[in-house]
C-alpha cells in the first residue's frame, strides 16, 4: 500500500510518501514572505512522485491535516485531497494538528497540545497514553493555564510567549509529515473507528468561524 500525505495547516509544506508506514520520501518547504507553501503543493506532489516514477494512479490513500491552522492552508490541502481521492476511488484520511503535534512527546505522558486562535483565544486538546482526553476545542487565553496541570506542553510561536517550559514546535524542524503518515496509516488499519474525519466524511476542523466568513456590522445593521 502507497500512502501520500501532505498537511498545508501548520507553519510549512510537510509532505510524505509512504509504503504502508515505511518512509519512502519526505520534504519540506518553508513560506517565504507573503508567498504561502500551499501554492506549491500540486507542483510539489509530482515532482515526488516522479522520483520514484510514479504517478497519482500507483497511490492507494491519501492523509492530509483537517486543521486547526491556516484557513487558506487547510481548504487548500483538503480541496486537493478530496479531488484526487474521489478521481481515483481511493481512501482520504482526516488527521488534525492536534494528533499530529502530540506524537512529537512521549506516548506515555500526559502531552497538551495548545495554538494561537488569535484574538486572546486558544485552541487546545490533551493526549495520554496516546489516547485524546479532552476533544480540541476553543478557550480564552486566561483558561489555559488551568486546563493543562501536570501535562508536558507543546504548542506555537505565539503561544509559547505566555508557557513556560513548552515545547514551541516551530523552534525546531520537525518533519511533520512523516508523523501524519504514520497516523494515517495506523488509522487505515483501524477501519472501524468510529472517527468522522476517515474515509468519505473528511470535514476541516476550524474550531471557529473563518474570519472572512463573519458578517460585517454596519451603522444600521449587519452587511452579509
């Protein structure tokens, strides 16, 4: 089995070529300036596949990240995603920036995943014993704090700047994509999870409405 996945919701292009969960091929590629990773994807995808002569027709399922993360990353890679897995019939699984983040500490540890929603909120889920304890959702800034006692933190940029001692992914270059091959093939084994985010009902997980979706108040009213 030949997985591809690639995740366009996090800080970079993380891509992955698999067999089965055995890394073929890895690569990553930074944002430069205003010019996001996520245009290159498609280019990006056949050059590696051409390096090991193959083409989309030899993949039989896909992975990509659902999010949170970058709006645009995440319709960008999804869209992708569901496009050549309904041309080619072939598996599509959902994974979110939380279990992908979480591999990055010890399994066997309490790990809580936290990321800048902006405007003082939080995006947060908690890990233990790989096992996902509390389900991603939205917080104030000022409640984070108290949901993560006794638990290793990993988490962004922005957030790091408020959390002490946590592990700020974006220091370092991980190669995420190989961690998102790696679930997305443990979760093709397990087919009868019940997950919403395998198969045909791969949906992304925004956990807030996109920004540019919000309707803008005016003096008079709401302008859709």
């Amino acid at each position: 089995m030949k997985l591809l996945c690639f995740d366009t919701a996090l800080n970079k292009l993380y891509m992955a070529l698999g067999e089965e969960n055995k890394i073929l091929y890895s690569k990553i590629i930074e944002n430069e300036n205003n010019n996001f990773a996520s245009a290159q994807l498609t280019l990006a995808i056949v050059k590696m596949l051409s390096k090991f002569g193959l083409t989309l027709n030899d993949i039989d399922a896909l992975g990509v990240n659902v999010g949170p993360g970058s709006f645009t990353g995440i319709r960008a890679s999804l869209t992708i995603a569901k496009v050549i897995s309904s041309q080619l019939n072939i598996p599509l699984v959902g994974v979110n920036s939380f279990e992908i983040l979480s591999s990055l500490g010890n399994k066997n540890e309490k790990i809580a995943i936290i990321l800048d929603a902006r405007k003082n909120n939080a995006f947060v889920s908690i890990f233990e014993n790989e096992k996902c304890i509390l389900a991603p959702k939205m917080v104030k800034c000022e409640d984070v704090i108290g949901l993560i006692q006794n638990a290793n933190v990993i988490t962004d940029d922005k957030m790091s700047n408020i959390l002490d001692n946590a592990l700020n992914y974006e220091l370092h270059n991980f190669d995420l994509g190989e961690k998102l091959l790696k679930i997305t093939y443990k979760k093709l084994l397990n087919k009868t999870e019940n997950n919403k985010f395998l198969y045909g009902n791969v949906v992304p997980l925004y956990l807030q409405e996109p920004f540019i979706s919000k309707p803008k108040t005016i003096m008079g009213g709401v302008k859709n």
